[in-house]
C-alpha cells in the first residue's frame, strides 16, 4: 500500500489555528480586513508609541498575517507612517475565527 507523504494534513486539517496576544488581536482590528490603512491612521487608531507599533506589526509580517503594499518585510518608525498595512487574504477567515474566540 503507497501512502502519501501529506495524508496526515487531510485528516487533521490543513494548518492550525491562529493563537492571537491582545495586542496583536487589536492591532488586526485597528487595520480592519477592507482595504487596510496607512501607518499614520494606525498610529491614531491605536495610541501606542511609535517603537512598540512598529515591534508588533513587525511580529505579524513575520508570521504573514500582515502584509504591506509595496511588500517589505520590516517597518521602521522612519518608514512607518507612510506605510501601507493590509490583512493578508490567505488568513482572513482563519483570523476572524480567532478574533471571534479572543
């Protein structure tokens, strides 16, 4: 009997779920799953120092739930208002469950 390398991923589903901190869930609330938002509206949005914005959404780029329109993979506090931060689509569903269980 021939087994497939990735039959384990039919049985148990094909990913796990996402497992959100509060500043990470409101981070993804405060960029909203339309058509994202720019540093600068998050920076109103959120009242946190620029530094500690910056540590969070460079945590959710790293895990591919945020992306940025011109693709970088790290934000700066220089480059950081003029920035544009949208949901990645791949995760929206998975992260709107989560969201939903915070």
């Amino acid at each position: 009997m021939l087994r497939c390398w990735n039959e384990s991923r039919y049985k148990y589903g094909m990913a796990r779920t996402p497992k959100l901190n509060g500043r990470e869930s409101g981070m993804l609330k405060a960029i909203g799953f339309g058509l994202g938002v720019t540093g600068e509206e998050l920076l109103e949005r959120t009242h946190m120092s620029p530094e500690d914005l910056c540590d969070v959404l460079n945590t959710l780029l790293d895990i591919g739930y945020v992306e940025t329109t011109s693709m970088k993979e790290r934000v700066t506090v220089d480059n950081l208002k003029a920035e544009n931060f949208e949901i990645n689509p791949s995760y929206a569903t998975d992260l709107k469950a989560a969201m939903r269980r915070c």
